[in-house]
C-alpha cells in the first residue's frame, strides 16, 4: 500500500510516500522558518497562506523524483490536530479532497502520534510497550506506550512545552529563532559550570514538568551579567544543562515505575545533541535501550505522518467526508 502523508499543523509543509510492502518512505520538506524568523516567532495566517503555496509543488516534485504517478496513491494521511487551526485546515481540505478526487481512502493522523511513532521508520526500531519521552514546541509528556493507539498519559508540562522554553529563551538572550538549535549552538561554545540553573519539580513525586520558571532564571542571569557574548553561552549552557537534566531526571523514575526496557525520545527538542548524549548514559546505567528518530524526522514531517496513518489504515480505520480538524486534541482520546 502506498500511503501518502500530509503535515501542515505549524510552520513546516511536509509530504511524504511510505510503501509498505518495503517499509520505504520518502519525503519533501518546506520549512517556512525564515519567513517566521523575521517576526520572531510563528505567525498563524502566514502559515495557513503558505502552505497553501507549497504543498501541491512539493507533491509534484515528490511524485516525480520517485517515478510515482498521482494514480499511485492507495490512500492520503493528513495531520488533523492538534496544531494552528488554519494551518491544520489546508492540509485537512488538501489530504481530505484529494482523496475524493483519486477515490481512494483518507485517515485524519493526530499530530503527536505521528511523533510517537516516527522511531518505527528507522532500524533497530523500539518494540510495543516503552515509554515515551515526546518533546517538541507545543508538548512536553511522558507516555506508556501500549500500542498503536494505546497511550496512557504518564506526566505533562503544566505551564512551557521544553521547546517553548528552548525559544522564549534564545529570544531573551538576541539568539533568534527557532531557539532549540541557536540554544544548542550557542551552549556548545560556553560553560555549563558558571552558572547552576534550578531543575524544576524534581524533588517533587510524580512525572509532571515545568519549565516556565526557566525563563525567567535566564532573564535574571543575563540582565545581571555584563551581556558579552561569553556571558550568553554561558548562560545558554547553564540553560540547556537545566532542561536536559531535568528530562533526563524525569525518564529515569519513568523507566524505573514502568520497569519497561526501551525509552524512546521523540519531537524536536529530541534532536537535541546533549539530550541523547545524557539519555545514552542514562540507558547505560539504567540497563535499557534508548531510541529516537533520524534527525529530519524529529522536527515536524510528513514522514510520521504517512506512516501512523498507514498504522491506522491497516487496522481498518477511514476519515468520512465531514471530518474537521482540531487545534485541540488531547492523545488520551485516541483509541485503535
Ligand atoms: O516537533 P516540532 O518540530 O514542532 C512541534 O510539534 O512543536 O518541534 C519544534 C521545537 C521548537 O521549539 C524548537 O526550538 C525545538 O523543537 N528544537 C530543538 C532543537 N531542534 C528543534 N530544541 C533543542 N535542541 C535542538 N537541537
Ligand atoms: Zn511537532
């Protein structure tokens, strides 16, 4: 069955082609970054208006580049929430009306299942349960991953996503967006010894995080230092340390509650370089195994897209004609 993926819910237009007969997938991207870049942060109708743009150009080139004809398509995947209720509406009305047009079946994919699953693209891949670690610009939780739909909820941020905390941050210290990578970039050249950022609610039971606080400890730090560019590695450093030690604090007590042997870190802070490093050892110690996607498909794609619609699909499941979107979704509600 050839699936194809749609993925419009914030700022990047991604289409993808998962066979899985071979277990391949390819994929386009357009990440509409620059455009954001200017404004500091994502504006919503710009998104919707691009995607617009973008995505029948991208099917065309990932159709030819793979010697596919649009004929070839057995049936369309397209994020429907959660994410920008414009942005999820294009590649709804997109996914939904081409499906119509080709006679071929639709499925509506929850955007952060598609995360979920997207380690199941590459080899070795986890095996069903394992916890999972899903961090990325709108989401920071701890799930019990079951199955394929089977999600139990283990903990959540109650205020910033990681990846707000990554861009509120980088936006404080002049560093631009997206924040996750000029953050990471920026602590790799400083000192991770100067300053000791707090590591929230690890002292306290339970899963849940908080990153909000973060914040403000990284304005302080700056606005108190001489605000030379060695300060603002260092204070990166001190941040990054801050984030990465209190994930890596919570997967710890995840894995040992569960007693599950595979953790696996997904999302785009899951492309983090210090994050993976500290989950490694983390694996090491803890005598478990530690997954993640490739590093283009940890960040929004159409990839995880194609392929947890494929999932569903192949269980049987269809999107009828009067399915809308939905910028709000929460993943306790899915179900196989
Ligand atoms: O999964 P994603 O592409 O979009 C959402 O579903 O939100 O995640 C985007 C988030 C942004 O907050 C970005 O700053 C963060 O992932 N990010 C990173 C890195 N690369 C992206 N955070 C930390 N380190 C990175 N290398
Ligand atoms: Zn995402």
């Amino acid at each position: 069955m050839l699936v194809l993926g749609i993925e419009t819910s914030c700022d990047e237009s991604g289409v993808a082609l998962y066979e899985s007969t071979t277990h391949t997938i390819t994929h386009r991207l357009y990440s509409q970054v620059a455009m954001h870049a200017q404004y500091g942060g994502v504006v919503p109708e710009l998104a919707s208006r691009d995607h617009i743009h973008r995505l029948l150009p991208l099917l065309q080139e990932l159709l030819a580049a793979e010697g596919y004809r649009r004929h070839s398509i057995d049936a369309v995947a397209y994020t429907a929430g959660p994410g920008l209720i414009g942005a999820l509406m294009v590649g709804t009305a997109f996914g939904r009306s081409l499906a119509l047009g080709l006679g071929v079946p639709a499925v509506a994919v929850h955007h952060l299942e598609g995360h979920l699953l997207a380690p199941m693209l590459e080899e070795p891949h986890p095996e069903f349960p394992f916890i999972a670690l899903l961090v990325s610009g709108g989401h920071t939780l701890l799930v019990d991953v079951q199955g394929v739909g089977r999600y139990t909820l283990l903990g959540e941020s109650l205020d910033d996503a990681a990846g707000e905390a990554f861009d509120k941050s980088a936006k404080l210290l002049g560093l631009g967006y997206p924040g996750g990578p000029k953050i990471a970039a920026a602590a790799a050249m400083g000192s991770r010894e100067r300053w000791h950022f707090p590591r929230p609610m690890i002292d306290r039971p339970g899963l849940d995080f908080s990153f909000s606080g973060l914040k403000t400890y990284t304005l302080n730090t700056w606005q108190q230092s001489r605000q030379s560019e060695t300060d603002r590695h260092d204070v990166a450093a001190a941040f990054e340390a801050a984030v990465v030690d209190t994930l890596a604090i919570k997967c710890r007590r995840a894995m040992e509650q569960s007693g599950y042997t595979q953790l696996v870190i997904a999302g785009g802070v899951s492309a983090n370089q210090a994050l993976r490093q500290r989950l490694h050892c983390e694996a090491e110690k803890g005598g478990f195994r530690l997954f993640y996607p490739r590093l283009e498909f940890c960040t929004d794609n159409g990839a995880m897209i194609a392929y947890a619609g494929y999932c569903r699909l192949a269980a049987g499941e269809r999107a009828d004609l009067s399915f809308t979107p939905r910028p709000r979704w929460p993943l306790a509600e899915l179900h196989l």
